[in-house]
C-alpha cells in the first residue's frame, strides 16, 4: 500500500512536471517543491474526491458519453491549483490540455508500471 501510494505520488510529480514543460500557462514558479506538493494534493484529490464525484455523475456521463468525466478530471486539476500557492494553470484551454497530457501520461505510464493490468489472462484447458 504504501509502495503504490509513493510510486503514484513520484508519477504525479513526473507527469505534472512534464505537463508544466509543454504547456507554457501552467507554471510552478521554477520550485520542484511546488511539484512535489501538486502531486501530493492532486494524488489524494484523485484518491478521495474524484470517485465520489464520478459516481454523483455518473447519469451526466450516460448523457455525455463520458465526456462528463473529462471535466471531472478538471475540476480536480482546478482543485489542485486553488490549494498549492505557486502552481498556477492560466485559461481554460490550458485546463483542457494540461487534463488531456495528465490523462494520456498516466495511460502511458500505466502501461509501463503495470503491463499485465489490461491484459486478460490466458485459460488453460
């Protein structure tokens, strides 16, 4: 537990880092703390918020066809930036692509930690 809870935290910081590379209106103010304390806030935003909210929307999402659950992500995304002093997103074009770098990271790096997640297990008859 605590092993996934520090991986999921280093990723965060990697894939916020990463987002705050590419994309020139989200900043840290040039503080790797700041990074390490987004990916804290965002870790546990993600961990505790966002399932209660995907279930409260989860109607929304059949309507939507998921794209209400993208704006969930957001809204985490805008959570985070609210509680860290020096992080900082500016316009909502940088919201939306900074949630699509976060959520295509996270697959990518998803793929990679743990291979065999997606992966249906073969039957032996």
């Amino acid at each position: 537990m605590i092993r996934w809870l520090l991986l999921s935290w280093a990723t965060n910081a990697v894939v916020l880092g990463v987002t705050g590379w590419l994309l020139g209106g989200v900043t840290f103010h040039g503080s790797a703390w700041t990074v390490i304390l987004a990916a804290a806030v965002f870790g546990i935003l993600n961990t505790i918020l966002k399932p209660l909210l995907k279930f409260l929307t989860f109607p929304f999402a059949i309507i939507t066809l998921g794209l209400a659950w993208f704006f969930v992500s957001l809204f985490m995304l805008w959570l985070t930036v609210i509680i860290v002093p020096k992080f900082a997103i500016d316009g909502f074009w940088n919201y939306v692509w900074a949630t699509i770098i976060i959520w295509a990271l996270n697959v990518i790096v998803d793929a990679i930690v743990s291979p065999d997640r997606g992966s249906t297990a073969a039957v032996i008859v």
